[in-house]
C-alpha cells in the first residue's frame, strides 16, 4: 500500500489597509492570520479580524496612547516553538519618534499566544531574532479578495488543521438521535432528546418534536417515528431602542431590564411575562419602578440596570446621576413580599461606599456595576472612569473589590484594577472602554465578560476574562485577559457592535446570552439580542453561534424506532 504524504501548508501573518467607514486603525494595524494548503489560495483565520493586538502605553498623566502594528513576521524557534514578531507603531501608522521597537509574540501551535513582550531594536537578543527570521518569505499576497503585504512560513498539515478549528467559527454538521427507544406511554418518547454534533466535535441536546400519530401504546410492536429538532431561536432585533439588556426569572416569571435609550434613558422600566418570548411580544408592559426626582438627585444617566440575588434577597444595581451629569453606581432592594413591577415594593435606592464609608468613584465616575459569587465569596466588578471629555481622561477602566452579602451597598475590601482598555480593538477610533462586566461560573472556572469600544457603534465588541473560581479574584494575577474579542462586528452577519450582555440559564437549561448590538454600520440605535452560549470541544464558551449555525435547519428532521412492550 502507497501512502501519499499531503505537501506542506503555509502561514500568513499581515495587516489590512485601514477603512474609516468599517475597519479603522486599531483593527486593521493588529497582526492577522491566514493560512493555505496549496500556497496559492488562502483562508483568513478568525473571519479576517485581528487576532494579536499590541498593548498601548500609558503615560505620565495616566492615560493611555493607543499602539498598533506594522510589517508582522512569522517563524520558528530554535526549541520548536514559533515567533511572531512586528514593529510597534504609532496608531496612524506612523513610526515611534524613539526609534521603535518590535512586539514579540511566542506559541506552540497558533492557537494560544503567551503575552507580547515589547523588545528593542538593538543588542544581543534582537541580533539573535534577526537571524532566526530568514525562514519566512516576505510579500504581496491575496486573502479573502483583498491584497495583502505579509510574512508567510511553511506549516504541517496537521497543524494547519488545528489552526482553521481555532480560528473558524464551529457549526452544526450532524444530528443523532438513539436507533430505538422502548416506550409504554408517549412520555418516554418525548424525553428522548437528538445530540447536535458541531464541526470541532462538541455536541448539545435538543428538544424533538415526535409525531407519535402512528404509535398505538396499547398495541406491542415497532414503530418509526419522526421529529422535528427544536431549537430556542430568536430574532434580531428583538427590541429596538433599549441597551445593556437584562433577563431574569423570579417565582415563576420573566423580567427584562435595560437601558431605556428611547427615553433618552430616564428612569427604569421593567417587564414581566410568562415566558422569555413574552417579554417581547407587541403590547407587553412596560413598569416604571424608579422615576425621576431632584430632590433626591435622580435625573438622569439611569444606566445598566441588573437584576441580583445578594444573600438570598433581590436587587437592582445600576447607576444614575443629578443634575451635573455624573453617573454614580447605586443599589435597591426589594421590599419582603414586594411584588417586582411595583415601584412601592422598591426600598429607597443608596449609593455604593467603599469600606470606610466614603463614595466610591469621589473623584470620577463609576457605572455598568454587577455582582459576582465565586468559591465562597462575594465581589462586585464596575466600571470606572475619571477626567472624561478632557485631555487628561484616563478611559473607562474595570475594578472589582470583595463584598459583603449582609450590606452589597458598603464595599468589604479595596477595589483593585482589573482591566484597562490596552488592545485596539478595546481603545478603536478614541473609545477607551472598558464596561459591562458580567460573569458566570462553570466547572469551577469564572467567565466575565465586559464590552470595549463605542457603546453605541458597530465597534462595540466583548471580551472576556477568566480566573479559576477557587482563586481570590482581587489578585490581578489570578485573571487572563483574552487578547481577542469574543464577540464583534464580524461574528454574526446583519449584527453590528454587540456587547453589553447579561446571561440567564432558561427553561430548558441553557446558558443564553442577552447583549445589544445595532442593525447597520451607521445606526447608533441600540437593539436586543439573545441566543446560546455552546460550550466547545475544549469546554470553553463560543458567544457568536448564529441561530443556523447552532442548528442547520438541513438537520433539523430526525427518526427513530419505537418499541411498545
């Protein structure tokens, strides 16, 4: 027998041309990926977005001086492992007024970076990297249309089919249902469930609907049976002109909070329905639970309310601000045996403090606040920002500080940094950002996302921190930032700048994500979306699974024999 060895892949590293209209500075100047398996025709990795940005500066006065890059480089090291490297440039393209230095990005297989390491031109270790980077061939290349200058390095087969499973969005490629079931009443066949298998070789249960028509239950026998897989699907938009979307369910029904931008985000409005569908259908209610009131220093900025159970009682966090625009981050709870539509039920709304007692963001503002358990403890995680709409304005930043159950109000420890808005994607086009944090937790890891770019722009984008649940997640250390968006502009066709999100467990047991995002690349005009959060082959959660990719409707019809003993 002849075994015929495929020929060797390759691997492009490069930058795309800027686009002010779609895909500015701090997008087009981060390092992409490509790859081709007949070195003619090649496949952009991560849907042709940037998968490594370099870190920006901060400087004397604290605020951050975007970088990007230029001229990227790929080859491997003499311990087996592989560089990418690229000149750090300014973010307009423009050289560094010191001379410049490059970025320096190690891996093992193009599917985990370690942290760039900013290096400079000059001594030993770089005289080392210049010799090492000759294997690569330097060129003009076409990727998905669109020419291309990049450094380009023959790959393994093998390896290159890795890449394109981490950097391409998974589908649904099969649906399995068991060949026969025994049944004695139609309840054990519509507790048979269909497996959806997915193109990285994950998998989900579905619901089936079975025509059981033919089936006589009283009679023994086999019988073939059809279904029809069910899969919860929304539309979008689901609703237009409400941000920072909140779902939650309470005894028994559904609620939905958001930022109401159609009122030009005055007070807080909730819905209440019977089903997750409901809360959006045409005529469902909407209840004003916190109006405006001067004297008591609420008149604007009712921003990003969020549903809470804190030691067993329910909250809303949110922020809202007086007449001097500053939002604050603030609390209420529900009175025992208040009724969640009735504003009468609300106890009377009081800011967070720090621990001794002080406001907390005197000196700035804080907003987008959210509550996390984890291992044991309490946190709050926010937002904050200071000097905004000026030169010396710092970006909005995410703290997190430890909390107690018995006062969510009063903070029990320290707030800590956790996360700035260094990448380009986070900091695009002058956005600064970083808001929204929300986590959940799963086999004993802690997932929290968080929004950077323009809230209300298709830049809008989420990302995602993790840190092992067990860990004291005030330490910084214990985080790892994804140098990439999970969510983006790119990942669903006709969603644009989604981010924002909340996430419930439905009725059925899935994780569902809530987020925002708007219809257009010109539309400021924030609208709902939810859909599943899957869990691919390695268990991570996969945020942009489109409704037809989560269920090709191909796969959707489905049969099985039913014996009747």
């Amino acid at each position: 027998m002849v075994i015929y060895q495929r020929e060797k892949a390759k691997l492009l590293t490069y930058t795309r041309k800027v686009s002010y209209r779609d895909y500015p500075d701090g997008l087009a100047r981060s390092v992409h990926l490509a790859v081709s398996r007949d070195g003619e025709h090649w496949q952009a990795m991560h849907g042709n977005y940037g998968i490594l940005f370099p870190e920006a500066e901060l400087s004397s006065e604290d605020t951050i001086v975007p970088k990007c890059v230029a001229n990227p480089r790929v080859f491997r090291l003499p311990e087996g492992d592989y560089a990418v490297l690229a000149d750090r440039v300014n973010e307009d393209g423009s050289p560094e007024s010191d001379g410049g230095r490059v970025v320096f990005w190690r891996t093992r297989d193009f599917r985990t970076f370690e942290k760039g390491v900013l290096l400079e031109k000059k001594g030993p270790e770089w005289e080392k990297l210049q010799k090492m980077d000759r294997g690569t061939t330097l060129g003009q290349w076409v990727v998905e249309g669109e020419p291309v200058e990049g450094a380009a390095m023959e790959i393994e087969p093998a390896m290159c089919d890795r890449i394109v499973q981490r950097w391409t969005q998974i589908h649904h490629v099969e649906t399995r249902v068991p060949a026969a079931v025994y049944a004695s009443e139609q309840e054990d066949v519509r507790a048979v469930k269909a497996e959806a298998v997915y193109s990285d070789g994950s998998a989900a249960l579905k619901q089936v609907a079975w025509n059981m028509e033919k089936v006589d239950f009283c009679k023994p026998g086999r019988y073939t049976v059809t279904g029809t897989v069910c899969g919860r699907q929304f539309p979008f938009p689901l609703a237009k002109g409400y941000g920072d979307p909140v779902i939650f369910p309470w005894e028994g029904k559904w609620y939905f909070l958001s930022t109401s931008d159609n009122r030009k985000d005055i007070g807080i409005y909730v819905r209440e329905a019977e089903s997750v569908e409901a809360l959006f259908a045409e005529g469902t209610q909407e209840h004003l639970i916190l109006d405006v009131d001067e004297e008591k220093g609420f008149v604007q900025t009712f921003w990003a309310p969020e549903f809470h159970v804190i030691g067993g009682r329910l909250y809303i966090l949110f922020a809202v601000g007086g007449k001097v625009w500053g939002p604050q981050c603030h609390l209420m709870g529900l009175k025992e045996g208040g009724r969640i539509v009735d504003a009468e039920s609300w106890e009377e709304p009081v800011r967070v403090v720090c621990a001794d007692g002080s406001p907390l963001g005197a000196d700035g503002i804080t907003l987008d606040m959210t509550y996390l358990k984890a291992g044991g403890r309490s946190y709050m995680v926010w937002s904050y920002r200071r000097h905004m709409g000026t030169p010396k304005d710092t970006g909005s930043m995410l703290y997190i500080a430890e909390a107690k159950e018995e006062e969510p109000w009063r903070l029990a420890g320290e707030p800590v940094l956790l996360s700035r808005p260094l990448f380009g994607w986070e900091n695009v086009s002058g956005t600064i950002n970083n808001e929204g944090p929300y986590g959940f937790v799963k086999d004993g890891k802690v997932y929290l996302t968080y929004s950077g770019g323009a809230a209300n722009s298709y830049t809008y984008a989420l990302g995602l921190l993790t840190a092992e649940e067990s860990a004291d997640l005030t330490d910084p250390c214990v985080w790892n930032k994804s140098a990439v968006p999970v969510l983006s502009f790119y990942s669903v066709k006709g969603e644009y700048g989604p981010g924002h999100n909340s996430f419930f467990v439905d009725s059925e047991g899935s994780l569902m994500i809530a987020y925002h995002g708007e219809m257009s690349l010109e539309s400021t005009l924030r609208c709902d979306g939810i859909r599943r959060v899957h869990f691919d082959i390695e268990g991570e959660p996969v945020f942009d699974l489109s409704a037809e990719r989560d269920l090709n409707p191909e796969l959707w019809e489905v049969s099985m024999q039913v014996v009747v003993r």
